[in-house]
C-alpha cells in the first residue's frame, strides 16, 4: 500500500468518525416511557351483586346502569315502625285513625314480606348501538340463587319455556304473552284484602264466587283450575287487504284489521260452556274438526270492518278472535300451514340474541308503525284540538319497531330487546320526572309534618 495515500484515507475515516460523534454528544438520550398511573380498585365494604349483574350486561354502549337494592330492600320492614311513629306524632290524628293505620301498614309489612321484594339485590341496564339507530338491550333484576321463595318469582312464571312466536300469522302488527297464575293472584289478592279488614272490600271478595257462578253456571275456582298460566294479544293488520273508513273530511284507506285474545287452557270448560249457551242460535256457525273447534257469531250488518266474534279451541290454547279468518290464520301458522311472522326477515333481524325461551314476550312490527303513520298524515292539516293531542301522540309512537324477550332464570329476572329506541329513551326521562316529583313533594311533606307538630294555637 502506498504509504502517502495510507494516511489521507486514515485521516479521512477518522474526521468523518468525530463529526458523527459529534453531532450527537450533546442529544438527551431517549425518555423511558412511564405507565398512566394504576388507581387501586377500592372494594366495597358492603355486600352487593355489582359482579353478577354487570356481569350479564353489555359494556361499551350507550348506557350501563347498575343500582344496588339489598341494603334498601332488606330493610324495608324496618320502615313500618318508623312510619307508625310518625302516624302516632300527627296531633290531627285521633287514636281511631292511628289504629286503621298501623293495621294497613301491618298489612304492606306482612305482604312486602311474602312478596319476594325484599330478595332483589340489584337492577342492571344496558344498551349498545348494533348499528346506527337499532339498538340491543338488556334488563337485569337480580336475586341470589336460591333466595327466590316470594310471589314476584312465580307470578309471572318459574322457568322460560319456548315462545308463543308460532301463533303469529304473517300480518302481525304488534303481540304480548306473557304467563300468569291467575289462581295464585287471585289467592293473594284475598288474603291481602282480609289482612286490611275494610268491611266492604271483603264482603265484595267473599260475594264475588256466588256473583261468578249466577253470570256464567260455573264455579269461580273451576275456571281457575282450567287456566294453563298464560295469555296473549295479537292485533293484525293484512298489508295486502284494504278497507275504507269513512273517517269526515276523506275516507282512510287502511289495512285490514284484526285482533285475537289467547289464553293457554288445559281443559274444554269454558268452551263447552259457550257452546251450551249458543246452541240453536241461527246466526252462530259452528266447526266441530277433529283437531281445531270454533264458534262464530255471525252480525247481519254491513260492517267496513270484518267483525264476526269467534271462540276456536285447538291443541292447549282458547282463542277469542274478531273473526273466524283471524282464528284460522293463527291455527294454520300453528300448524305449520302457513308462513308465520317468526319466518320473515324483520323477525330475524330483531330476535338476534334474543332468547327463544322465556316467560314473557312483545313485539311491534313495522306494519304497525306504517298504519300509524298513516293516520298522522290524515290528521296533518286538521286544527281541532282533540285532533292536535292524537296527532302528537302518533308523532311520539310511529317509526317504531321492537322485539322484547323476558325470562325468569336461576338469578332473576332477565330481559332482552332489539329495536330502533334505546333504553336510555326511556330512563332517562323517568328518572327526571322521578327526581322532580321528589323536589316538590318533600318540601310539601316537611312543611306539613311542621305544620302539625305544632300546637294548635300557632297552626295559621
């Protein structure tokens, strides 16, 4: 190597080393990232079901609402003490009246006990957005396992079972089921009233049998007895029949309409009994299959509407329809010969993680929210008052579809709902009407309490 040219490549090196080492002697090395600080998670000292129920909800959305009950529910009897103190302080109130009183409030504390209140621990709700306007909800009403021995836990149904979804024909515009004892409400209906001791209240109950029995030739509790614990309403509205109403100004051209109400029976009681009453009744035609029974009464007017009452008795459900054609609809759906509303794309789309079993269901359909709007349009240009309060309910209640799915589980009563209004629509506003009411009626309560204790010679 040439020794001239060694030492120029060295320097050359050697200066470009310096000049990067340079350029960066002065730089603050890189800052280590720091971690957002961690806030301890504080622990409640008191017991609640804020894991359980939160636990079911739906994170994210619009709302999410969690509101422990235990403490103020567990405590409720200890209330009638102190309302019964504040009875007994009111100079106003003589010892009759002190003692009809604390007899009702004898009364709440025995039926607030027996009802299963006392056992809900906590209520949760949420709402999330599936997309934009349609929205998924959830309602949580929360027991312990195990602590569900009250009325509210059986009322309405002890386990989920699959859905009427089956009896809705194509056509349904908007439908409600739900299970009830009758026979358990009636029960507790009595022994309450008994427990107040209003004399005509419960002479009224102890009449009301023989008064049951002199209408229809059938014994009160039989009836009861023959009742299967469920119930529906289906209103119908046929897209594809019109009527007219001759409604003043222009007639309106609407679906045809019809309604059906369907109680789950386990025996023929009460049908047989309609039929005895109707036989020889020219203007009633009857259908006696082997598998489906009905009974129309036939009105000999011209009616816009298709209006023929009918009774029909098939498979474990008693069906009082507005017409044999809704009958027949609702039995065929049921028996798999016709297409039901559960087979259409709006059903599928809001059932989407909804249950198929529960203990209650209600669904409005978009036929009824077209029909709705409808009638606002008719009633647009009109300036009658009466009018005008129609027209603003229509505005508040059209444009709206929804389907609800509530089931009584091991934890409590459970609710699912898809539709196009969320459920902070509706909390909400009751929370503040809620909030208001207290703000004038506390202050009215104090001021009275302060009022009557004082004496008599400085009440104004």
């Amino acid at each position: 190597m040439n020794a001239k040219i060694f030492p120029r490549w060295y320097f050359a090196l050697l200066t470009v080393c310096l000049l990067a080492a340079g350029c960066h002697k002065n730089e603050p090395p890189p800052p280590t990232p720091r971690a957002a600080p961690e806030h301890p998670r504080i622990v409640s000292a008191e017991k609640n079901s804020f894991d359980e129920v939160t636990a079911k909800l739906d994170k994210g959305g619009n709302l999410f609402v969690y509101l422990s009950t235990e403490k103020a529910l567990s405590g409720l009897s200890n209330g009638v003490p102190v309302l019964s103190n504040f009875v007994a302080a009111l100079p106003a109130v003589n010892q009759a009246d002190r003692e009809k009183m604390n007899h009702i409030l004898d009364a709440f504390n025995n039926f607030a006990m027996g009802s299963g209140v006392r056992q809900i621990s906590g209520i949760g709700m949420s709402s999330i957005a599936r997309e934009p306007g349609f929205y998924y909800g959830k309602l949580v009403i929360h027991h312990y396992e195990g602590q569900n021995s009250g009325m509210i836990w059986s009322l309405f149904g002890s386990a989920p079972h699959p859905l009427e979804t089956d009896l809705l024909p194509e056509s349904t515009a908007l439908a409600f089921f739900s299970d009830f004892d009758l026979l358990m409400a009636w029960t507790n209906v009595t022994q309450v009233v008994a427990g107040l001791d209003i004399p005509g209240a419960t002479n009224a109950l102890d009449q009301a049998p023989a008064g049951f029995r002199q209408l229809t030739s059938l014994e009160l509790n039989d009836v009861l007895k023959s009742l299967g614990g469920a119930y529906g309403i289906i209103v119908m509205l046929d897209e594809h029949k019109k009527i007219t109403l001759p409604v003043p100004g222009h007639p309106l051209e609407l679906p045809s309409p019809g309604i059906a109400i369907v109680i789950k029976v386990n025996s023929d009681l009460i049908f047989n009994r309609v039929d005895e009453v109707t036989k020889g009744n020219v203007l009633v035609t009857r259908v006696d299959d082997p598998d489906f029974k009905m009974r129309t009464m036939n009105i000999p007017l011209p009616l816009p509407v298709d209006v023929r009452p009918s009774l029909a008795r098939f498979g474990d459900y008693l069906v009082l329809a507005s017409s044999d054609t809704v009958a027949r609809a609702i039995y065929a759906v049921k028996t798999g010969h016709e297409k039901g509303f559960a087979a259409t794309d709006e059903f599928k789309k809001l059932s989407q993680d909804v249950p198929s079993k529960g203990n209650m269901s209600a669904l409005l359909t978009g036929a009824f929210s077209r029909t709705m709007l409808k009638i606002r349009d008719q009633y647009s240009g009109q300036d009658d008052s009466a009018i005008h309060v129609y027209r603003q309910f229509l505005e508040s209640n059209t444009n709206s579809i929804a389907y609800a799915v509530v089931a009584n589980g091991p934890q409590g009563w459970e609710g699912f709902a898809n539709g196009n209004h969320s459920l902070e629509a509706l909390v909400v506003p009751a929370a503040v009407a809620a909030g208001t009411a207290a703000a004038v009626a506390i202050p009215n309560l104090m001021k009275a309490h302060e009022a009557a204790s004082q004496p008599k010679s400085q009440q104004p």
